[in-house]
C-alpha cells in the first residue's frame, strides 16, 4: 500500500479547492501560482499533460515551501522517478493499473488514484487506499453518485474531479464522503495565456472564500 494515501485527507481537507492547472508555457508559472496562492488556494496540481510541468514542480517547490504541489495525470510509471527528483508532495492519475498500484506502493510521495466505478473503488480499497480522485465526477453522476457510494463505501473519501465549477463546489463539500474538489475553472489555459491574473485571482479567492464558509458551516 501506499503509506501516504490516508495521509492525504487532511491535507486536502485544509484546502479543498484545487486548481488543476495545465501550463500552455514555462513563463507563466510564477505569476499564476502567486496569484493562486495569495489568494487562498495553497494545494495546487500541475498536470504532466504539458512539457513544463516537472520544472514546474521543482520550481515552486522551492519558491513556495508553505504551499502543497502535486501532480496531476500520472498513467506512466517511468514518470515516477522524476516526480520524486522534483519534489512533487502528492501525484494523481485519472485511473489505475496494477503497474501503476505496484510503482506508488514503493514510493513516498502520496498517491491519488483515480475511480469511476464501484469495482474499481472495491480493487484500490482492497489494495489499502482509502482516498481516491473520483474522476470524471460530473459525467459519473456528481453528488448523487457520491451520495450512493457512501453507503457501501462509508470508509473511502474522494476528491471529485472533472466537470465540477463553481457553481457546483457546494453540492460536492458538504457531503461527508467528500475531502476536496479539483477543478481547471480558475485555471483556463486561455486566462492563462492572456495573463488574466486579475480574473484568475477572482476566481480563486471566489473559490477559496466557499470553501472556508462551507468549512465553518460544518463547524
Ligand atoms: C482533469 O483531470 O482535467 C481534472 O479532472 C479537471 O477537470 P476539469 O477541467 O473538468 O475541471
């Protein structure tokens, strides 16, 4: 098993926002993660779809020690060796295989793996994880499948991802199964390109603001 996973629901409950971030350059990086970051959002996903994103890790790794960076997209494991080289502090995969299970159970950098079904949740819980990316959420049923899963699987927590925006946040984190959401809403590659950190930090803040008044309401 993976000796980070459990770990992993505390650290995406202190910040249940994250933005999934797919870099369109290199130069982009440091003014992007400086507005996400002032602006609450201190869990980020850089996902390995773009060329930049291992320097990328590294880079803010160094630059914000207080933030949470992980990676996103993981479904290689020649992939592995590199994430640890840079520093990555938790690694997702849409899915996973049992070479993908088998690589992260040697690793110490905290795995999220991807489900979409009950089989597959059954498989990855039988394997010891008891957090996983339920993914893609929206198109698998949103907060009512969620909602269902929780009484068979009333010990798995997820972080929904994948056609979630902001409108959607609250449905997704008042439920009890559910520790974080992952979402690119506030990351469009297009204000990204555009250098629309204003925007950018709009909607982060948006975000950041719903998840601390959702987190007091629970209090
Ligand atoms: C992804 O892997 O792209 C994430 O699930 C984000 O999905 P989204 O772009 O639909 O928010």
């Amino acid at each position: 098993m993976n000796a980070s996973n459990a770990a992993l629901e505390p650290i995406l409950r202190a910040c249940p926002i994250i933005p999934v971030i797919t870099l369109p350059s290199a130069e982009c990086v440091m003014p992007l993660a400086e507005t996400l970051i002032t602006n609450g959002l201190t869990t980020l996903e850089i996902t390995l779809r773009s060329p930049f994103a291992l320097e990328a890790i590294g880079h803010l790794r160094r630059s914000f020690p207080k933030a949470v960076i992980g990676a996103g997209t993981l479904t290689q494991i020649d992939q592995i060796t590199a994430l640890e080289s840079v520093g990555a502090q938790f690694v997702v995969s849409p899915g996973a295989t049992d070479a993908l299970i088998e690589a992260m159970n040697q690793s110490k950098m905290a795995f999220l793996p991807g489900a979409a079904t009950p089989s597959e949740m059954m498989r990855l819980a039988q394997a010891g994880y008891t957090v996983l990316k339920f993914f893609p959420a929206a198109a698998m049923g949103g907060p009512a499948a969620l909602k269902a899963l929780s009484g068979p699987f009333s010990d798995l927590r997820f972080c929904a991802t994948g056609g979630i925006g902001f409108a959607q946040v609250a449905d997704y984190l008042r439920l009890q199964n559910v520790c974080a959401i992952g979402g690119s809403w506030m990351v469009d590659p297009a204000l990204i390109q555009e250098g629309a950190w204003s925007e950018i930090g709009q909607r982060a803040y948006a975000a950041g603001q719903l998840a601390i008044t959702l987190s007091n309401g629970r209090k």
